[in-house]
C-alpha cells in the first residue's frame, strides 16, 4: 500500500496502481506530505493495526513527536563514522528529561549487526505528554 495525499486518480496514482501498488489517498500536512494523524485513522478503518515504518529520518521524528509509536527497533552497525545522516530526525528535545524513554525488551546480534528492540514510552504529563 502506498499513502499519498494525491487523489487517487492523479496520473502518478493510476501508474502505480497499474503495476500492482494499493493506493490510499489521505489528507496532505500541507507541505506536500501525508498527515501521520490521518493515515493511521484510514488504515485503522480498514482493520490495520500493526504498521511497520520505513521512511527515513523526518518520517520517523514525525511519527514520535505525534505519539504514534509503540515499539522501535534500531540497528547498529559496528562500523564509526564519525559523521552521517541521523536515524531520527530533531524532536526540538533540549533536556534528557525530554526525552522519550524506550523500554529495552531485545538486544541481539544479527550478523554483524546489533539489533535493539524496545517499546516508548509516553512522556510524563509534566512534559506534557509530547516532545
């Protein structure tokens, strides 16, 4: 399934459909981006409960800052580069008090990599329940 804030009938939409995709057309942020708030709303209603996230960094700090997350898993590499691209793009956290805590449920090796499992944890209403 491909969420897009096009209309389903966009000619973008109908090529993608055409080669197999399911289109599911949910109100745009206005910045050209799909609302997280509503894709999950639509997904719900057709029975979705379970979503696995794979859109980089923005759309990974998106989905935390909305509280939509229940569980991450993060791997890492034994490899140092001293530079790169985040993970997880700037909550605008400045204090480790603001910080979104994760629950650390699974930490194994696959292959060469590490992968950690955990569930977040919502903010404490002090914070105000958000990032």
């Amino acid at each position: 399934t491909i969420a897009t804030c096009q209309p389903e009938d966009s000619p973008r939409a109908l090529e993608l459909a055409r080669a197999g995709a399911k289109i599911l057309s949910v109100p745009g942020r206005g910045d050209g981006r799909v609302a997280a708030t509503h894709l999950m709303t639509a997904l719900s209603e057709k029975g979705v409960n379970v979503v696995l996230c794979e859109g980089g960094s923005s759309v990974a700090a998106g989905l935390l800052a909305e509280g939509m997350v229940d569980e991450i898993a993060v791997f890492v590499a034994p490899k140092l580069l001293g530079a790169g691209l985040p993970p997880i793009a700037d909550l605008g956290l400045a204090r480790m008090a603001q910080a979104l805590p994760v629950e650390v449920r699974e930490c194994v090796s696959v292959g060469h990599d590490i992968l950690i499992r955990g569930l977040v944890r919502p903010l404490p209403i002090e914070n105000g329940g958000k990032p």
